[in-house]
C-alpha cells in the first residue's frame, strides 16, 4: 500500500494505466444511473468500487465491458477507445463475472471454463468437421490449459461436474476460472463474495491476491467492506450515480460523507420538530 | 404402490403371494398353448390348440420370466450368492408381469375389435388374463428389492463386445419382424412386447451395463450399429412395404438431426424448418432430368446435391440474418411464418403471378431415378440372392448421407463451436460476455442445419419422384419438432428414435391415421410430464439424472438453503 497517497489515491507500485474511464455518463430515460463518472486502473492494481444498492455500480461496470453505451464520456483500454461489443471487449482483455452467478448449467465445469477461451482459439467449423490438426491442437491446448485453471482456482477433480451441481462458492470460483481462461489483462468481479460465509470470503481473497500475482490488475465490486478494505489498493465509493470520494481504504472509510451515504447522517433535530412545521400544526393555529 | 401396501403387511404375506404370482405365471405360461381367438383373421392366428403362434411364443417369454423370477428366490440366498443382490428379483418380477398383463390387454382388445366384438376371445385370452392379473396382484404384494447392480459387476472385454452384438441382433430382429407385421393389432401386441421387455430389461440393470459396455467399445457400437442397418434390406427379401418405409424414417431422421442442431445444441425454435428440406428438394427437381424441369441446366447428382444444400443454406442466411436478432417466441413466431411463406411463394411460380420455375400446386413429377456410377437405383438387384429393390437402393444412399450428417453433427458437438452453441443455449449474454460471437454461431447453425435439410431434400425428391408445395406444410416442421424433443434435444441416438417412431406409428397404424394428431399430442403431453428429457437423455443433461448427481444437487441445494438462513443475519455487510 501506497505510504504517500495523493489525492487520486494511486499507490507508488502503479503502472502504465489500463482502463481509463473519463466523465461515464449512463441515462436511462430521465434516470441518470451513471453521472459523469472517471476512473482509472493501472497494471497490477486492485480498485475497488462500493457504494450503497442502486448506487450504479453494475451500471458502470457493464459500460466498462461493452454491455452498455454510455450516453456520454469515454472509455479507454490500454490507450484505445473500448469496442463497442462484449465480446470484442473481451478480446481486447478485459473479463468479467456476474453478480448472479450465470455459468453455463448443463454443461461441465471444464467446458465452461473452455467456452471461455472461444475468443482466443481459431478452429472453425471446417476444421471441427473434418478433425484437421488445428482442431486437434486446439481442443488439447484447451483442455489442458482448462485443467490448469481449474487447479488455479481451487477446483481440481471437479472439471466432469456438471457446474450446476458444484457448491455454491465453488461455482463463484468457477466463473473467475470461465472469467480467466479468456486471459484477460483487467479481470472486472461484481460482488465476487456476495453469499459466502467468512471462511469462503477469506478463500476469495486469498484467490484475488494470486490473481494479482499473475500480473492481472482487478477491479472489484463488494458490500462486504472488511473484504474490500483488506484487498484493495484504492477505493472509490460510488453514491446516487457520482463518484463521492476516491483514495486508499483508509480515505474512504473514514470520509463522513461516505458514512452518511451508508447510514445517514447522524441524529439531529428534524426541522419539523420546530413549532409551526409539523405538518397539520400551521392548520390548527389558523 | 408403496404407499398403498404397508410394507408390514408385504413382509407377512410374502411366501402366500410368491405362491399365486407362480400360480399366475402358470397360467399365463398354460395360456401360449390354447387359442386366443375364434377366428384366423385376427393378429396372427391365434385359433389353434397346442400350436402358439409367433405373437404368443413372445408372451410365453414374459411368462417365464415372471416365473423365474418368482421361482429362482426360493432356492434361498446362500445358494444365490451375490447374485441375490445385483438382480432386483422381486421389482423386476413385479415389471414383468405389468408387461405381460398389458400384452395380453392389447392383444385382447385388438382381438375384440378386429373381430367384432369380446364374444370372440377364446379361452387362451382369458387365461392369460386371468394370469396376469393374478401375477400382477401378488408381486405388488412383495416387498420391494434394493435397485439392481449389474453395471458393478466386471465384465471381460469379449462379454462386453458380446453383449453390443447381442443388443444389435435384438434390434435388428425386433425392427424387421415388427416392420413385418402387417396387421395393426399383430403390430401393437408386438410393440407392447418390446416395450415391457426394454422395461424388465431396464430394471435388470442391462441397459446401464450395456452403456458402460458401449462407452468402453465406442467403435464397436458404431461399426456394429451400421452393420445391422445395412444388413437391414436382407432381411426383407425384397419387400418394397418396408423398405420404402425405412428410407422415409432415414430422410425423416436426417431432416430431425439437422433442426436438432438449430434446437437441440443452440436452444433456437425453428417452426418453419421443413422449409429448408422443400427448398433442397425443389432444386434438386428443377435441376432434374424431368421433362418439367423449368432449368435447363442438369448437373451430375453429386453436384445437384451440394447445390441443393447451398440454396437451402443460402435460404437460411437470408432468413436467420435478419430474424436471429429475437429470440425465443419472437423466433419461432418469424420462422413459422417464413415456412408458410415458402409454401405459399413455390405456389405462386408458376408462371401466371411470377415466372414458371415449380409449375404452382402441380409441382415437378416425374423426376427420374437416380444413377450414380452407372448404378440404376430404379433397378431391383439381385445380392447374395436376395432381391434389392429400388427403395432399398434409396434406403442405402440415405444411409450415406445420414452416416455424414452424424459425422458433421457430433464432430461440431464436441468442438469449440459446439461448446459456443450450448453456451448460447444456457445463457446467450453471458456467452457474449465471455467472448463468444453469438450471432456468428447462430447463423452457422441456422445456415449449416439449413444444408443438412437440403442435402436430405435432394434425394427426397427423387425419391418421391414429384415434389410439390403441399408436401411441406407446417405440420411437418411441428412433426421434425416433435421428433427431436420426443427422442432427446442434443442427441443422435435419441432423435433417430424419436424420428423412428414418429414415422413408423403412422405407417403402421393406419386405421388410425384420423386420430394421428390426438395420439401424438397425447405422447408428447406424456413425455413432458415423465421424461421430459426425452427417450435418450444428452450427456450432458444425463449427469443431471444419474443417482450421484441427484444425491449431490441435493446436498448443494440443502448447502444452499442453509446458507442464506445463516449468512444473512449474522453476516457483517457493513462494518466501518
């Protein structure tokens, strides 16, 4: 962790910048969701991204990965504007995972994981009817590059699971292995611990930490903030669409105004409690 | 019935219903040699004393199965061994007799109603009634038996290639003496043989061992399975019945196995799928040597036929790019109209509303026989002297084409592309998501099922020598639907079944044809609420059913349940 934050909050071990998100705008009709939003994530760094529900942090993040056009701003990845798919985004590095699991159910956790790496594989369907080498080459890179994430991520033996019968953190662990095996440069996680308990919690961090360690930087969506407090190297707290303050843990836990966004702003006086303002009251002396 | 016999009470009257289930299959055994019928017309005469007919020597078979099974206990379980426990004897014995009761009930009622009337049962029937529900009675009386292990025992290589040959044999004796039956009360007590002996043979465990058998002999199955279906013609002795209708089910099924890339592997409803097998099946007419051809342009067959399935695959791409942009009822509303449009349009060219190229509703007739390498597939032949006719030459090619559509189909399964499909399939945005270029893959499936039909649609046009619009309607999109989600989405072996019987039942049923709908309304209704995965279930959807799995979905769904009970509360969401 940065010893001498500045004001952005980038820490001294930062890189080049990867993602660069200037002025996100995200309307809906008359719902602003995303209002004027920037943020940056350099090579090898953990942000993460709180805010209360219906902050428009999902809403962000899918404007991040080609989900949604922002209604205005820009998104750039590694110095290019972002392609305007999800799967072209993905080709460029960046993966994500869902706040609501969705793995692919029937299939097994090995397939899923290899449907993953669809945009890094060439095989066409030439090549897969006639059983070409390229196909052969292809499949068995695939599987055993599927293999080795599986065991990356803690899920060795269960590669033939059909992934909806795997244990609910298992199937979380699952989709960052499908998320990875796209080999992504940014990995984007939307509340990767929401439903664990501590014990599990602590694997994800744990498993976050070596995905750093690859040389991935990650940006982390959470509610659970001991978690994103532990983990990160630079938060922003996002409230009502605006990004309300950026800086390491410690700057965002202790900012009252993050505080009051969470859990209101401390007792005082309601004006209505003054004669005259309580509703009825004014009626009452006329 | 567990629910309705205390299992006290089973275990009491034990050695009581042991005794009336044999006393049953006595009669029932007793009933082969008496005649069931006053007269010779019904199923396969069925009058005489001491001289079973073919239909009855098979009801003797469940008989003594019954028997066995009810007998082979009492020698107790020391002199049984382990064998007590791999065979559930007592459930077993209990699915035999069902079976041999429903024979003979439809026997029965086919006799009945052929004849005129249940004055014309002799006392055969009623004996092997009366058997059967005596038998029936006292097996729902014994207790239940743990579910059968054959599939544990260990078997040696040659037993387990034995046994795929067996099952072939089986198969192959049971389609050409059932396609052989002419008369469809003859053919119905058959099929309610076949189907009771698949369902005892089930609850012996035999079809779980035979698919470990398969799994570990893959090419075996596959060398075999197409040896019998070739061998099939031979057993016909130049029969144009069922060879003409065994070449129908294999165009059928080879249409069924295209739409079940387009359903089964991307999860896309497709009603107007019969469309792409008329556009294959106009091309190859135009392009025919008919004298109504309207193109004078007559390419060798191999050309016709890739051509024929580019125009259907073409057909596809114009269609599916537009309209794959919506999904589920949107699809399928857009498709059944594209297939009404078809029809409707290759109405039309007939020269007064656009220019001539299908003659209208007369359509192209007399499209001439196929020649390939100078082999006449009009001519009969003669091999090993065995008359060959020209359905069985028909029903050779389309073993061909259906032999490369599997090879197309199961490779792209278990490709890259395959995998993108079923991914769409489970969940179109997070496919996208994880890079896969969805509507690119759904267009190859769209375009790429669409050839298949074509390539089908080519040969049916020689086959039917005249092809015209009214052929292609929508009920025969519905029926090819009907086919893959009866026999099982996603698979082959399942959807050649599902096709089999679809195309078989109405053949063999004709007395039936009026109420053809109702009874395949009836079987889908059926499918759905038992098996709604289907006859043969996808591997992949297989895991779901297999007892471990079941166990374990439990487990995680229990795991699950607790979880939010206990995270919920305690958990600390916000601490600062």
């Amino acid at each position: 962790m940065s010893s001498n934050p500045d004001e952005s909050g980038v820490g001294v071990n930062a890189g080049e910048v990867l993602l660069d998100a200037h002025n996100v705008t995200m309307q809906f009709g008359g719902l602003r969701a995303v209002n004027d939003v920037s943020l940056r994530v350099h090579t090898g760094e953990i942000v993460g991204l709180i805010g209360p529900n219906g902050a428009g942090k999902t809403t962000f993040f899918n404007c991040l990965t080609g989900l949604y056009k922002p209604t205005a701003g820009s998104v750039e990845f590694l110095g290019e504007p972002l392609p305007p798919k999800p799967r072209l985004v993905v080709r460029a590095g960046m993966a994500r995972t869902f706040q609501n699991i969705r793995l692919f159910h029937n299939m097994t956790a090995i397939e899923n994981v290899m449907v993953g790496m669809y945009s890094r594989t060439q095989t066409n369907a030439i090549d897969a009817i006639f059983r070409l080498p390229r196909h052969r080459r292809e499949e068995l890179a695939s599987t055993k590059r599927a293999k080795e994430l599986l065991d990356f991520v803690g899920l060795t033996g269960s590669g033939d699971s059909l992934s909806r019968n795997l244990p609910y953190g298992d199937q979380r662990r699952l989709e960052i292995a499908r998320a990875l095996a796209t080999d992504p440069k940014l990995l984007l996680l939307d509340e990767p611990t929401a439903g664990m308990n501590p014990q599990e919690t602590r694997q994800a961090e744990e498993l976050i930490f070596k995905i750093r360690d690859l040389g991935l930087a990650i940006l982390v969506i959470e509610h659970d903030m001991r978690f994103i407090f532990n983990l990160c190297d630079r938060v922003a707290c996002l409230v009502r669409g605006e990004v309300l303050v950026e800086g390491t843990g410690k700057v965002v836990q202790n900012d009252p105004r993050v505080i009051e966004a969470y859990i209101g702003a401390p007792a005082t006086e309601p004006d209505w409690q003054q004669p005259g303002d309580r509703p009825g009251e004014g009626v009452a002396d006329a | 019935m567990r629910a309705i016999i205390p299992d006290a009470l089973k275990l009491q009257l034990r050695y009581p219903a042991r005794a009336v289930g044999i006393l049953g299959a006595l009669a029932m055994a007793a009933a082969v040699f008496m005649p069931w019928a006053y007269g010779p017309g019904a199923l396969d005469n069925m009058t005489l004393w001491a001289s079973p007919s073919p239909l009855q020597l098979f009801f003797g078979v469940l008989a003594l199965l019954v028997l066995a099974l009810l007998a082979i206990p009492l020698v107790g379980k020391p002199k049984l061994g382990r064998w007590a426990h791999i065979l559930a004897w007592n459930t077993s014995a209990k699915t035999s007799a069902i079976s041999a009761l429903a024979m003979a009930g439809v026997a029965a009622i086919a006799i009945a109603i052929e004849l005129g009337g249940v004055v014309n049962l002799d006392p055969g029937a009623w004996v092997a009634l009366v058997g059967g529900v005596l038998a029936v009675t006292a097996t729902l009386f014994l207790p239940d038996s743990p579910p059968p292990s054959l599939e544990r025992v260990k078997s040696a290589k040659w037993l387990q290639i034995t046994g795929i040959a067996l099952g072939m044999a089986a198969v192959l004796f049971g389609a050409a003496y059932g396609l052989g039956l002419s008369d469809a009360g003859a053919f119905l007590t058959f099929a309610a043989f076949l189907v009771g002996l698949v369902l005892i043979l089930r609850q012996f465990g035999v079809f779980d061992w035979l698919s470990i058998a398969a799994a570990n002999n893959r090419q075996v199955l596959v060398l075999s399975a197409f040896t019998v279906a070739f061998a099939f013609p031979f057993t016909q002795d130049g029969s144009d019945a069922t060879m003409s209708v065994a070449a129908q089910v294999l165009i059928f099924a080879a249409t069924a196995l295209g739409l079940n890339i387009v359903v089964g592997l991307v999860g896309l409803l497709d009603l107007g799928y019969i469309a792409f097998l008329g556009a294959g099946a106009f091309t190859a007419a135009v392009l025919s040597e008919s004298a109504f051809a309207t193109i004078d342009f007559h390419p060798p067959f191999v050309i016709t036929v890739l051509i024929s399935g580019a125009v259907a695959s073409l057909l596809g791409l114009v269609i599916g790019a537009p309209t794959l942009r919506v999904s589920g009822d949107y699809l399928a509303i857009v498709t059944l109209a594209f297939g009404e449009i078809f029809r409707i349009t290759m109405n039309n060219l007939d020269g007064n509303d656009g220019p001539n190229l299908t003659h209208g509703s007369n359509g192209i007739p007399g499209i001439p026989d196929l020649s390939l390498l100078g082999f006449d597939f009009g001519q009969p032949h003669v091999i090993l002297g065995i008359d060959i006719g020209r359905f069985a030459n028909y029903y050779w090619l389309m073993l061909l084409v259906m032999g490369l559509i599997i090879v197309v189909f199961t490779n792209l399964n278990h490709s890259r592309i395959g995998r993108g499909w079923v991914a769409i399939r489970e969940d179109e945005l997070a496919a996208e998501a994880m890079g896969v270029n969805t509507f690119a893959l759904k267009l190859l499936a769209f375009s790429g099922g669409a050839f298949l039909a074509g390539v089908a649609g080519a040969v049916k046009a020689h086959y039917d020598v005249s092809v015209t619009p009214d052929q292609y309607v929508f009920l025969e999109s519905a029926f090819l639907l009907a086919a893959v989600v009866l026999g099982g989405m996603g698979t082959v072996a399942g959807v050649l079944i599902g096709a089999t019987i679809l195309k078989l039942l109405p053949e063999k049923l004709r007395f039936f044809s009026d109420y053809r709908l109702l009874l395949f309304g009836l079987l889908m209704v059926v499918m759905m609420r038992f098996r709604p995965e289907g006859i043969v279930a996808d591997e992949r959807r297989q895991l779901e059913f297999h007892d471990d799995s079941e166990e374990l979905a439990d487990e995680v769904e229990e795991e699950l349940i607790a979880h939010h009970a206990h995270l919920n509360p305690d958990r600390e969401v916000f601490e600062l």
